[in-house]
C-alpha cells in the first residue's frame, strides 16, 4: 500500500474527529484554508470553530492522532473491527501542522484525540510530547486541548494538563450499564477515577498564574466530557442525571451531547437512524438551565414522557406552562432567580434589568429594549404600562397580542 502523504492523513484524520462534540463547529464563510493565498481562513480540513474560557471564539485544528485503535467499541466508527482506511501522525507531523496553520493565521490553537495504539500509556506519553514540543521547542502560545485516556498513567495526566489549556475524558454513553455494554474494554470506574484525579489537580493550581516558559498552572480551562445520545434506551432524565453527577461531583465545565450518527456496518444493537437533532438542542438548553439559570433536574423534566424533554417547545417555556400560578411577574419588584425563569429571559438581559430599575420603574418598552425578544417575554411579566391576559397555551404562541392596560390619564378638563 502506497503511503499517505501529510495532506491525505489530514483529510482522514480530521474526518474521524468530528464525531467529538468537544469542539462545536460555527458557521464562518467558506474558504480554502489549504491556498498559500489569503491569510485568516476560517475553514477547511480539520478546521472547527470552539469556545475558549474566557468565551471567544476561536479556530482550532480538529485531529485525531491516529485512527487505529486496539478497542472494538459497537459506537464508533474507528473500532478495530471497523473496516474504515486507516492513517497516523508522527508527532512531529502534529508538531509541523498545528505550526505552519498557526503561522498562515488559519488556527489559533489545537485539539487533539486519539484512537489507543499498542497501549494506553504509549498513546497517552505520544500526545504530551506533541504538547510539550509545540509550548517549549516552538514556544507556541496558542490554545491546546487534549483528550485524555482514562487508563493511563497519573503521571502521564499530570504531565498533559501542565501543556494543555483543557483537558477531557469522554464518559461516552449516559449510563454505566450501557459503557459495559456498547464499549467492554471501558470501565465505568476508571474513568470515573482519572476525572476525579483531574479535579484535585485542577483545584491544587488554581490562582496560579499561567506562564508557558514555565507551565505551572494545570489545565486552567478545566475538564469537559462527551456523552452520546440516541445510541442506547437512555432517557432524556437519564442523561441530564448523569450531567447533574459530573457537574457536582467531578465540577466539569462542560458536558457536551453528541447526537448518535449511524456508522458502515454497525451491529445490530444499534439504531438504524440518528435521533432528532432537536433532542441534542433540548439537551444543551436544559443542561444551561441547571447550570446558570438555577433550575433543578426534577424541574425540568418532571411529567415529561417517559423521561423525555418535549421537542415541540425549549425547556423553560415548558415549565413556565406547567406553572401558570407563578406568572406573570412584575420586572420591576421580582427577585433574579423568578427574573431567571420568565421565557424570553437570558441573564444578561436580567443583569440589565436588575442594573436599570434601580433608577426608573421599567415599561415594556424598557423591558423590549433589555431582552431580544418582547414577544416571548409579554405574556409572563408585568410593567408599568403592562399586564398580560390570563396565561394559556396559545397565548404564549409566536404572534399572540395580549390585552394592554393603557395608563391612566389626567384630563385638564
């Protein structure tokens, strides 16, 4: 077999590592990040788009190591079984692209997986290298987040996080019983293991300052995880509990869900088709309400279907509907965690408001220019000049006009 050339192993391996929801893709005007022509292209092979710490937004080359991989587990489509065209980087190559896309302003940092070649501790000590030549023999500066193997050594995971800005460890499937049985090589107690190893050491560095001639401070963007959705029974309660454990217990950053995507000659205990995206979107909204907008998961689901978030409506309108007795509000005297769950609300919009009624009494146009969308909010709040009607299921559809209460007016006559 002919070997591959650098540019081949970069359309394979940036193709294998979209099925990581770690690094969500924006959508940027298309160009070609491989011309020597233009500098600053947004897109191409291995090109994604991911949200750093601090919240920008930023261009990161999207790889896998290698492709090859020792497991066999029934989800993926780079099992050992899988009969998919196999590539692998040297670390040097990793080295050389992440740089010269770096240089061309194409990236402004890396993300790297890996599929397990000969062991766990070889992959593990192959990817720190990687990191470790791009901070202290190319002085690279740019973000850097690796995916960690659960099994490998401490040491090894210690090592990573001194390089990297982020570090993760996919917990892959919503329950243990389901790892076990979709991925056999995976233990559920390992992982848990090597998350919790990375919090201690994650809380051990904080309040160190970030040096990249001497790295010190460890993994400063935290730790992330992916689950899979669709691929197994799992309800929608299900996987939110898990999130709810890892946020608590591990204090991950972030839990993403990837929506099951049907794999070449996948076993039968698989579904034939992908779950609605949408119940990926409903997911992210509910995991937002519990982590910023103080709503409890019980909340959130509770009288769903089985377990199931509704797809017709977002997560917080549905609950506002099961709880008419607490609406509407008045923007002007309701505390920030009742602010937090009116429809329409995000918690910029309720800092400005907070910010705002301090010097006046807010009308609906104050409230309109506060939020994005007034249409959303009207039938759940009160203000100066408005009072909703009675709140019901069509009220609260796109469109609806309830009834204003026009002030009163003084007659000079």
């Amino acid at each position: 077999m002919a070997q591959l050339t650098l540019i081949e192993k970069l359309a394979i391996l940036s193709d294998a590592a979209k099925y990581d929801a770690s690094c969500a893709s924006s959508g940027t005007t298309k160009r070609d990040s491989m011309a020597s022509k233009g500098i600053g292209s947004t897109e191409g092979s291995g090109i994604c788009h991911a949200y750093a710490p601090d919240g920008r937004c930023i261009s990161l080359l999207k790889i896998l190591m290698t492709n090859f991989c020792v497991y066999d587990c029934v989800y993926c489509v780079n099992r050992s079984s899988s009969n998919v065209q196999r590539a692998r980087f040297s670390v040097d190559e990793v080295v050389k692209l992440t740089m010269e896309f770096y240089k061309r302003n194409y990236i402004e940092g890396l993300f790297l997986s890996s599929g397990i070649i000969r062991s766990s501790d070889y992959t593990m000590e192959q990817m720190v290298d990687i990191a470790r030549k791009l901070r202290l023999e190319q002085n690279f500066s740019g973000y850097i987040h690796l995916k960690t193997i659960p099994d490998a050594s401490p040491i090894l995971i210690e090592q990573a996080g001194l390089f990297a800005d982020r570090l993760s460890i996919n917990i892959e499937m919503p329950t243990d019983l389901s790892l076990e049985s979709f991925a056999p090589e995976k233990k559920p107690r390992d992982i848990k293991r090597s998350m919790g190893h990375l919090r201690l050491k994650i809380e051990e560095h904080k309040g160190e300052k970030r040096d990249r001639a001497k790295p010190a401070k460890f993994a400063p963007g935290g730790q992330s995880t992916q689950m899979i959705v669709g691929a197994d029974q799992s309800s929608d309660d299900q996987i939110l509990g898990r999130s709810e454990n890892l946020y608590g217990n591990y204090q991950l950053r972030r839990v993403y869900y990837s929506a099951f995507s049907p794999i070449p000659d996948a076993s039968s205990r698989l579904p034939l088709l992908k779950p609605p995206l949408m119940r990926e979107h409903r997911l992210y909204q509910a995991d937002w309400l519990m982590r910023f907008y103080g709503f409890d998961r019980t909340e959130i689901v509770s009288g769903g279907e089985a377990g199931m978030l509704d797809l017709a409506i977002d997560p917080k309108l549905a609950w506002a509907l099961k709880n008419r007795d607490r609406f509407p509000i008045d923007v002007n005297r309701a505390d920030r965690e009742m602010l937090l769950r009116v429809p329409g609300f995000g918690t910029k919009a309720v800092n400005r408001i907070l910010s705002t009624r301090r010097h006046r009494t807010l009308r609906l146009d104050d409230v309109a220019r506060l939020c994005q969308s007034v249409e959303k909010v009207r039938p759940f709040v009160t203000a100066l000049d408005w009072t909703p009607r009675q709140l019901s299921d069509r009220e609260t559809l796109p469109g609806f006009a309830p009834r204003e209460k026009k002030p009163e007016q003084l007659s000079l006559f």
